[in-house]
C-alpha cells in the first residue's frame, strides 16, 4: 500500500514546528530537571570524572548497593564501573591517581573465566602503563 506525500506546504509547517520543538540545539538555557528520578545520586552529584573514578575505584560492594539501590546503574555491576574507572583515570588521570591505581592491582574480582572480558586489574595496570608512558 502506497500513501499520498502529505502536501508540502503542510508538511514543511508542520515539520519544521515539531523540529524546533525536540532539537536539543534550540534549548539556550539549561533547565531544572522536571522529574526527580532522573536527579543524581548523592554519590555522584558535583563530582568531576577523576574524582568519581577514584571513588568508585575505593568502593567496596556493600558501598555500590547502597549508592546505586534501585538504579539501572547496578546493571553495570561494580566491576563494569571500576574497569571503566581505571580507563578513565589511565586516559586522564595525574601521579596523583597512582596509589588508588595500584590498590586496584589487588582487586577481589576472579579472572573472567572466559575471553568475554578483563578484570579490573588488567585495565588498572593498562591505565599505570598509560600514566606511566606520559
């Protein structure tokens, strides 16, 4: 089944209308957040990548569940967030970010059993290399 074009001079209107309304370029201002579900956590809130990466690095299971309780974030699981952390500080970290860095060697998460990813203490060690390398 074939539909007829909407005529251009509607469509143009119409379209153009809506686009304005969803583009995020046309938004000069920030706003407050309209729902407070989409707020972020007290872990998180005002924090800068380093920051949060060495946090999150330091923290224990029992920590990650009770920042993330009822989150999406506790889909990622605390070893997804701390191998993700240990990049992040590897790509932007400081000597600074040593020490948490090389706690993170000795980090409790077993080896992946299979080739489906890396410990946290693989990407620690990458991001020592990257630091090191700089």
């Amino acid at each position: 089944m074939v539909l007829d074009p909407v005529p251009s001079e509607i469509s143009r209107r119409f379209c153009r209308h809506i686009s304005q309304e969803v583009c995020p370029s046309n938004v000069k201002f920030p706003q407050a957040l309209k729902v407070p579900e989409f707020a972020p956590r007290q872990f998180i809130a005002g924090q800068d990548a380093r920051t949060l990466a060495r946090d999150i690095l330091a923290m224990s299971q029992e920590e990650f569940s009770a920042a993330f309780k009822g989150s999406p974030m506790k889909r990622a699981k605390l070893r997804g967030l701390k191998r993700n952390a240990a990049v992040v500080l590897g790509n932007m970290g400081t000597t600074e970010d040593l020490e948490v860095l090389i706690r993170a060697l000795n980090d409790p998460e077993p080896l992946p059993s299979t080739g489906s990813g890396q410990a946290v203490r693989e990407h620690a060690a990458c991001a020592l290399t990257h630091l090191a390398a700089r």
